[in-house]
C-alpha cells in the first residue's frame, strides 16, 4: 500500500551550549545550576525535499485516500515525465493503481468529491497542455500489464504496451496484431481509441473488452456490443481494464517478418524514435492528412522547440524544448494552410487536455 511521499527533514535534534561572554572566562558552574536548553528546531526544508513536503500536504489537503489505495501517489508530478511528447505541467494527484480495485476506488473517489480526472497509459496520443492537470491523473501501467495466451485467444491488461503484444504473438507464430508493433500505446489506450496501423486495428480482432462503466461496475463486455468507428470505441466514460483478442495461427517465421518489414518502414517513414505524440490528424478519407500538410511546404516549420517532422508531415517532433503552446500553434498553422489551399478542415486525432500554462 503506498501513501503519500513527504520530504525527510534536514535537522537533527541537538543540545545548545552557552557563549562565552567577552572579557569574562567562562567558570565551572555547580550541576545542575544550568537551565535545561531548549530542543533544537527542524532545518527548513530545502530544495526539492522542501517542494515534495508542500505538494504533499497539498494533495492530503485534497483528501485523496493514498494510503488505503492499492499503488503509488505523487502530488504535482510533472507529466512530461508520463507522455510519449515529453511534454506537459503537473498533476495535483498522479496515481499508478497495481490493480483494477484500485482503478476502481480512484475514480469513485474523483466522482465523489468532483475532481476532475483521466486516465493514461505510456501516454501517446495525447498532447498536456502547460498549465498541467489540476485534478487526478491515474496511469495505467504495472499491475495491470497481464498477458495470457490459450491456443488463438489472448488476454492482456490494459497497461500492457501494444508493441509488446505484437512481439509476443509474433514470437510464436499467431498474426493480427504484428503490425501494431509501431503503436505507441498501451493495449487499454489501443482499445478505447481503436488504434490500429498498416490495416490491423483492435476492432479487427477483439473478443471482448474488461470495463469500468460509468456507474463504477467492473464488467466483460462482447466486441459486438462496442461501437466501434474509425479511432474511436464509442467507450467514452468508460476505463479500459484489459481485453481479450483472437488470432490466427501461422508460421511464426512468415509473422516476424511481416512485423520486422512494418517497423523498417515505420523507422524510415516517421520519426518513430523521436519525442512526439504519434499521427497529429485523423487522416480524412482516401488520402493521408500529411500528404495535405506536405503539399502545403509545411515539413520542418518550426515554432520555439517543436517541428513538424521532416520524415512526416502529420508528426509534431519536441526538439527538447517544446511546450504545448508551441505544439498548439503548429498545429493551427497547419489547419489554417490545409483548409486555405485545399478546403478540407483536418481533424485532431492527438487529444489536447489540461489548462495553460
């Protein structure tokens, strides 16, 4: 059980001699003729101990129940540190649950006291804005990163990493989610926005999906009875648990092939390696939102530490500086160009959240 994190205090209790007063030498004095020195106090806090005491008391001001929860707790942790974009202000609460009870609880405590909250995974897809999140943030990540196979179905929890999947089924031969080896998520992230590449997505080879609702139950809920779109569940309100999936058995050789040639082209094509949030824009029907931006002389236009990348139109590269005011404004500098020249209005597929900066 993790509670929250305060700072260690720099002080050691200690005694106080008396000075010597000048002119006079100091006399032996009988035992005990002395007054008792008052304890000594506490060295102030400095530093970083001194900001993780305040963010602490902070947060229990909050009266989040960190230690009754199964996970750890952190007050004001910068989210930079959580998102594929290495960008992002802090969180008032950032909670990694080591279990779906957990999830569970973190959220009935937000719907209870009216804090806002959301839910990451690696924290692709998603652009924080400077200002960071003043509510609860909780991190699907260890704990709830199972991954069991019998025979074609498979079942992995939602912090397990998509390309981890991919690797994995691959390694032993069964194809349908190889190619998603470039996602940059994790499988409860993959579910809930139906992420998918090169032809495969989730809503290809979902069986069933484990689900927080609305009203706080943990539910199985059929692949038939989500209403799955393009990038989208139709699980809004919902928290991805876990999932089950089926695949196809083949020749594990014929599979890890298919999956070293999608990353080549993935390396190649896109700044696969490079802190960024994924594909920007959804892309609109039978064609590609970067050929637009590429079209429109876009590639390499830079706004403080953020680019768009040279390898691909439709990425945004955090050079080591961005902020997302920078990313924001690239963002509108591509929209405006794509509409102006070719009138077509491109759709975010990154979700922005948080407040400014």
């Amino acid at each position: 059980m993790a509670g929250s994190k305060r700072g260690k205090g720099a002080g050691a209790a200690g005694t106080v001699g008396a000075a010597a007063q000048p002119g006079k030498k100091p006399g032996k004095k009988p035992a005990g003729s002395e007054p008792a020195a008052p304890p000594a106090a506490a060295a102030p806090k400095r530093g970083k101990a001194a900001a993780a005491a305040a963010a602490a008391a902070r947060g229990v001001a909050l009266g989040f129940p960190a230690a009754a929860l199964a996970g750890a707790t952190r007050y004001d942790e910068p989210l930079a540190r959580h998102t594929t974009f290495r960008i992002g202000g802090p969180a008032r609460i950032h909670f990694s649950p080591s279990s779906a009870e957990g999830v569970a609880e973190a959220v009935d405590w937000a719907k209870r006291t009216g804090a806002p909250w959301l839910v990451l995974g690696l924290g692709s897809n998603v652009l924080i804005r400077d200002g960071g999140f003043p509510g609860l943030v909780i991190k699907i990540g260890k704990g709830l990163d199972t991954l069991t196979e019998k025979g074609p179905v498979w079942k992995a929890g939602a912090g397990l990493p998509t390309p981890l999947l991919a690797r994995r089924s691959a390694d032993v031969g069964f194809a349908g989610v190889q190619r998603l080896v470039g996602v940059p998520g994790t499988v409860g992230g993959g579910v809930f926005m139906n992420a998918g590449a090169h032809g495969q997505d989730f809503a290809s080879v979902l069986v069933s999906a484990t689900l927080l609702t609305p009203e706080g139950e943990v539910v199985e809920r059929a692949r038939k009875a989500i209403p799955f779109t393009y990038r989208r569940s139709g699980l809004e309100g919902h928290v991805v648990l876990g999932c089950a999936v089926r695949l196809e058995e083949e020749e594990p050789a014929g599979v890890k092939a298919d999956l070293a040639e999608v990353l080549k082209r993935r390396r190649a094509g896109t700044p696969f390696d490079q802190p960024c949030c994924g594909s920007v824009f959804q892309n609109p029907a039978d064609t590609t939102a970067g050929r637009f931006i590429d079209r429109c002389g876009l590639k390499g236009r830079r706004v403080g530490g953020a680019v768009i990348s040279e390898l691909h139109a439709n990425y945004i590269v955090n050079r080591g500086t961005a902020t997302a005011e920078d990313v924001l404004k690239l963002i509108d500098i591509a929209r405006t160009a794509v509409f102006k020249e070719f009138g077509v209005e491109l759709e975010l597929e990154v979700k922005v959240l948080g407040v400014p900066g």
